[in-house]
C-alpha cells in the first residue's frame, strides 16, 4: 500500500484536493493499476478528506473505472440499440468463441477481459468496440478475428 499511497498523493498534487479533482485522480489510478481497488478507495477518501462513500459511489457509477481486476486488455463492446441492428451479436459470438469467455469474463492468462458498455459515440460506424484506448468501428467477425489476431502477438 505504500506506493498506492505515493500514486494517490502524486494524482492529487496534480490534480488538487477538491471534490472536482476526485474523478481524475480515480482515472490516473485506473491508469497506473488498471482497478481502483477498495484500499485506493479508502486511501482517496483520506487524502481527499471525504468520505469513503462518496469516493465509492464515483467510482462504480463510471463503468470505465474498474473496481476489480481486469485483464491487460480490456475489450468493451458496444451495447446500443444502433450496432445491435448492425450486427452487435455476431460480434460478440466472434470474440467469445475466440478469447473462450463469456461477457464479463476475464481471459485465465489474465491478457483480456470482455464487457459491454454504453454508446462509445460511434454508432454511425458501428458496430463499435474499445480495446483499452483503441477504438474500432465498422467491424465483421472476419476484422475482429484479424484485431484480436494481433492483440495475440503482442506480450503479455
């Protein structure tokens, strides 16, 4: 816990210790340990000075702060209305039968982990997903074999 201590005071030097600075200093988290873990929860609200609820409450209402382990790659698959019509579904059956899991799953090497989420802001191109940052739109089951086809060849 001692550097999750030095993570949280570093994040709210930068970042200030005001109730605004609560959301960015629980993303520069997600950023450096991929999860705000309960203990950083507790350890926010103290140099914060607010309440553990409240830190909390902001961190499982955002469904890009993690609150528990994910994989190294964390594939969110859009869930509107728009790329369920542009064929959502086979996309998903693709990555489930490639990555062997099932939504909400994380891969046993701990290399991918697989959600859905709200509009990623590209249903025009749809259907969407985020691969961490990565965003890929107009996708096939052909293009996603080819996508996660590369996230395999990188290192762990």
């Amino acid at each position: 816990m001692p550097e999750m201590k030095e993570l949280i005071k570093d994040l709210a030097d930068q970042h200030g210790r005001t109730r605004e600075s609560l959301l960015p200093i629980l993303q520069g988290i997600v950023k450096e340990e991929r999860q705000v873990s309960e203990e950083a929860m507790t350890e926010v609200a103290r140099e914060l000075d607010m309440s553990a609820a409240l830190v909390y409450g902001t961190a499982t209402f955002y469904s890009f702060l993690d609150t528990e382990a994910r994989g190294k790659y964390v594939i969110r698959l859009c869930r509107t209305i728009t790329c369920d019509m542009k064929g959502k579904k086979e996309i998903l059956d693709t990555l489930q039968q490639l990555l062997k899991i099932n939504l909400g799953e994380t891969t046993k090497d701990n290399r991918f982990t697989l959600l859905e989420t709200n509009c990623l802001g590209w249903c025009h191109k749809g259907p969407a997903m985020l691969i961490n940052e990565e965003a890929y739109t107009e996708l096939t089951a052909d293009r996603v074999s080819e996508i996660i086809d590369e996230y395999m060849k990188k290192e762990i």
